[in-house]
C-alpha cells in the first residue's frame, strides 16, 4: 500500500505518515468507532515534522557483509528516465487527516498540497532526516479490541431470526475467528471459500443504499452445525444454505448462520446472503479510514486490513483466497468497476449493470469496487489488457497514469517474473484518503495523482501481496518490504542513484530511528503499517542482496514469485526459499533485520 497527505503510505493496506527516500510524507486517521449513515469525524493524528529534503547520495559507509555486485545481466536496465526532483517540505502543523463528505452536503476538504509523495498510515522519514519518535495515536474513547471492530453493528439487531425448522444439527460449530494473532476474530473456521458472487445495485449518491445478494461457494472442512461470516454491514434480509432458509444472528462482526442440516465434512455448499442499507467504512485509531468509502459521486472500497465485511459478507482473512464476480447496477450517469476482467454491460432504464470477473484467487481485503464518474483508458502491456480509470478532479493524470502503468508492468515483469494476474490498471477517485491499495488487478490511489513511485509500489504488490499473499498479518513486511524495495530498485534503472546508495542513507539513521522500530517481522498490530516495516523490510532485503549476490538475489525474487503464485506464505516459508536458492544459511540475517531491536550491527 501507499499513502499521501492525510493517511497514506507505500502500503494500502494503515494513522500516522509515511515518507519516500525523497523524504516526502502521509498520515492517516484516528480510532475505531461505529460508523453507520453520520459517521463521526475523526480525530486528527498527532503533527509530523516535516523531513528535509534528502541530500546527495553519500559515500560508501562500512557496513556488515560484502558489497552488492553492480546492476548488470540480472538486472535490467530500461531506457533512462529523469529522476523526479525532491517536493517541498510540508508545512509545519503537519499533515492532516481528512474525511470522506460523510454527511452529504456536498463540501470537500482542500486537496492536500501537490509534489508530496506520501505513503499510507505511516510517514517513513527520508535517509538523512534526524530520527524523532513515532507519534502516538490520539486518544479516543470507543476503541474497540482487535479484530472486533463493530463499525455498523446498529444496522442489525443482535438477536436471531424466528428458528426455521430443523433436523438434529450433528457436527459442531465452525470456529468465529482463525486466530490471527493481530486480528484473533478475523475470518472463520471450519470452511474454505472457492467463490463469491456479488450482485449489488446502487441507488446513487444521494440515498447511497445499497441492494445486494451474495452467493457464497465453500466448502466444509469439518462437520459444521454452524459457521459464521464476518460481516458489519447493512441489515439482513434472508440467508439460504443450499437452498434452504437458515437461522442467523449478528453480533459484533460476526453472522452466524445455522443452517437447516448439518453440513457433511468435505461438502461443497452454497450460502446466499440478501441485505440492503447504507454501507460505511471504519474508523480506527491506527489503521485510519478503510471499507466502504463514499465518494462525491458514488463509492470506493479500500479494504485493508479487514474492511471487507463494511459491505460484503466474507471469510475475511488473507489466509482464505478466492474467486470473485460482480454484477454492479447503478444510475446511467455513472460507471462501475471491480477487480478482474470486465464483461457485459447492460443498461435498462435508468441503470446499467457492469460485469467483472476476478478469476485468480484473491483476498478479502483485495477485493474492490469504484462507483462513480471516470475517464476510462484501455491498451495492453504485451498481451495483458491495462484498463485504468480516473475522477474527473484529477482527469490531467489520466494519461500518465495509463502509460507508467504500462511501463512499471513491463519493468517489474522482467525484475519479478510473468506478470500473475490477467489484467492491470489503475484508479484514481476523489475521496481523501490519500493513500492507495495494491487492489488486485487494479490499484487504487484515493484522492490524489499518483506519482512513479507510488504506482511502481502497488503494481509490485499483485506480485508479493496479491499473487503471494500472507498466511497471517505479522508477516505483513512480505508485502510491504518487498514492495518499497521494488521502488528503490525502480531509481536504479538509470544508475543515478541504486538500492545500495538508499540503504546507506538509511543506515545513517541512530538505532532509536523509527525506521528500526518496532522490528518489521513482528510489528504489532498498532503498527502494522509503521516506518519500519517498509524500510526496514526492504533494508533487509538489500541486506540478503549483498550477502548472496546479485545473481542469487533475483532468482530469490522470481522464484518466490512463481513457486508461491496464488498462494500464502510466511517468513519462515521465505527464509527456507532463500537459504535453499542460494545454499547460504541466512538464519542470523533474518533475525538481525526482522526481530532484534533497535539497527541491526551483525548478521
């Protein structure tokens, strides 16, 4: 993910800033609280200093292991391409949250100032810039624990529907969480998810309702008397498992859902949701705004880390990939797009229904949708159709966003392997957000133009994130390290600057820095998404780079890639992969970079 003024971040998918290697810099937003129709505001995070600009890069600076081969045969070098020159420092008081126009009247926050490549959640500082600590997260009341957030609990009672008939219910109940040690309520137990189907037709901006059922194809992994969904969303209407009517109750995130009979281990079974209601995002002291966004023109889902079940009903954990279709109806008058390859359109009447198809395993938090008015481009990278979108407010970007999309694919598929997925692109829509969301097939940037760097990162990320997805969230330094380190790779094209030289920079930082804090291979769930798991991850892949070599490195890279496509890993699944490519033992740098406190010295 990534971010800008606001919230934003190399990352999609954090409350605090993040700053690039050019030392520009992002905030996000504030804590966790219900958020039905009136969403309340947002407390603003605590002001940010501003970085100085970086300076040239330094001289060599003696640091443990040999140095990195020059970029050569394994790392290509496409046509050279000016470096952007460094943005202006931002202002003192810091940058600021903003929130979407959550009551309706048509009035917007100022855009946040131009030339600033911020990164989402969390504000990295520039190489040279003094360390200072992190800042806490405002306090606000209404924090609701881990993995439990209730952001539209009000739209449903928590009390069950009258009980269908039932036979004897054998089996037992599926678990309401898979124990993700950061978000223990996060996703369920006792069934796999293959496919969801999502038709849900929007009313339009002024009532933003929606209508929506949702088909669910699992199966059971144990013999189930019940399972559960997670789900915050609009109210219940009807649930039917294989065609039956269900019982059900919601408390909190959780939709149980009984059904009339037991589900035999091993079967495959088919769950349908019908719900309508105005969907809403959540709220959090240091993850920030996330879900169902509205928009000035409609709406956009930014989902991470478990901002799915604001509009749809879901196993909501990375850990538990699948397909996806939508079938969207809104007012003629705007457009809808989602993950994935487009089908038909339909108009009748006032409305036009659009089709998507999302045909590679994806997770929850990946999944999208864009609802509004866009410019549209389409062309392709080789074979690969790119199709991106863009808010009239930033229509100036349409062009660029479409022709560095198509260079960065083309640039990370030589670095990274074959291009995972069947389709790319991008959206820009208007919401002030200001930070993007590797989004599968089609990256979101929420209230600003996005620049190189912030695209080289989300498209980076349908490689490590997307394509190789995290088994649990502590691991989340295989996205965004991997990702950050993708941007750094990016500026050595033109041999101007390389991932040595930003790495030095860094490692002039004191221990006490936050880019070293906490550790990035368990940084808790508060900082998920903080300075150090971007640079500090990507500090340690350049780390492993210069202890095996170029050559080793890279085929670490694309191997990864394609030995793990649509799948989940851990660090220790990543750690065995570069030990066994480059028949080092790499244990002492892993622990070094990922889980010792404060610089690493020795690895």
């Amino acid at each position: 993910m990534n971010g800008s003024l606001g919230r934003m971040t190399a990352v999609a998918t954090a409350a605090v800033v993040l700053v690039s290697m050019n030392g520009e810099a992002a905030t996000a937003g504030p804590g966790e609280v219900r958020t039905a129709d009136p969403c309340p505001s947002p407390a603003s995070p605590a002001p940010v200093p501003p970085p100085p600009a970086d300076p040239a890069a330094p001289g060599d600076l003696a640091v443990p292991g040999t140095p990195a081969a020059p970029p050569g045969a394994a790392l290509p070098t496409p046509p050279t391409a000016a470096m952007p020159p460094a943005p202006p420092a931002l202002s003192g008081s810091g940058a600021q949250e903003s929130s979407p126009d959550s009551d309706g009247d048509g009035t917007w926050p100022e855009p946040p100032p131009t030339g600033q490549r911020l990164f989402r959640r969390m504000a990295v500082p520039p190489p040279e810039a003094a360390a200072s600590p992190t800042p806490a997260p405002p306090a606000t009341t209404g924090e609701t624990p881990p993995g439990q957030s209730t952001a539209l609990d009000g739209c449903d009672p928590p009390t069950t529907k009258a009980p269908v008939k039932t036979t004897p219910n054998a089996g037992k109940p599926g678990a309401p969480g898979v124990g993700d040690p950061y978000f223990a309520n996060a996703g369920n137990g006792g069934y796999d998810v293959g496919h969801y189907d999502i038709a849900l037709a929007y009313a339009g901006r002024s009532k933003g309702t929606v209508d929506a059922t949702v088909t669910i194809t699992a199966k059971a992994t144990q013999q189930l008397s019940r399972f559960n969904l997670d789900f915050r969303g609009p109210k219940v209407t009807r649930i039917t498992v294989d065609g039956e009517p269900a019982t059900y109750g919601r408390k909190g995130q959780e939709l149980t859902v009984t059904p009339a009979t037991s589900l035999p281990a091993g079967a495959t079974f088919t769950t349908v949701v019908t719900y309508a209601g105005k969907p809403g995002p959540v709220r959090n002291n240091s993850l920030g705004t996330y879900g169902w966004v509205p928009s000035k023109d409609g709406a956009v889902v930014v989902a991470e880390p478990d901002g799915a079940p604001t509009w749809l009903p879901v196993n909501d954990h990375p850990s538990d990939k699948a397909t996806y279709s939508y079938r969207l109806t809104v007012p003629s008058d705007l457009q809808a797009l989602a993950n994935g390859t487009p089908g038909p359109t339909t108009k009748q009447g006032k409305t036009t229904t659009y089709q998507w198809s999302e045909e590679s395993p994806m997770a929850p938090y990946l999944a999208t949708v864009a609802i509004g008015k866009f410019d549209v481009r389409r062309g392709k990278v080789g074979n690969i159709p790119v199709i991106t979108a863009v808010d009239p407010r930033f229509k100036k970007s349409a062009a660029a966003l479409q022709k560095t999309t198509i260079k960065a694919v083309a640039w990370e598929s030589k670095m990274f392997g074959p291009y995972p997925f069947a389709t790319t692109g991008g959206i820009v829509d208007d919401p002030k957000l200001d930070y993007a969301l590797e989004t599968q097939e089609r990256p979101v940037y929420a209230g600003f133009a996005p620049d190189d760097d912030f695209i080289v990162h989300e498209l980076a990320h349908q490689w490590f994130g997307d394509s190789v997805s995290l088994k649990s969230w502590p691991d989340i330094w295989l996205n965004e390290g991997f990702a950050t380190y993708a941007e750094w790779l990016w500026h050595e094209r033109g041999k101007k600057d390389s991932a040595k030289k930003i790495y030095k920079r860094y490692y002039r930082q004191p221990s006490a820095s936050p880019i070293f804090n906490p550790p990035p291979g368990k940084p808790g769930r508060a900082d998920l998404f903080s300075f150090s798991v971007y640079i500090r991850g990507a500090m340690c892949l350049q780390a492993l780079r210069t202890k095996v070599g170029d050559k080793a490195f890279f085929q670490i890279l694309k191997t990864w890639a394609s030995s793990r496509r649509n799948g989940n890993a851990a660090t220790p699944d990543f750690i065995a992969h570069a030990e066994k490519i480059s028949h080092k033992q790499l244990d002492g740098l892993f622990k070094a970079w990922l889980y010792s406190k404060g610089k690493p010295k020795k690895w």
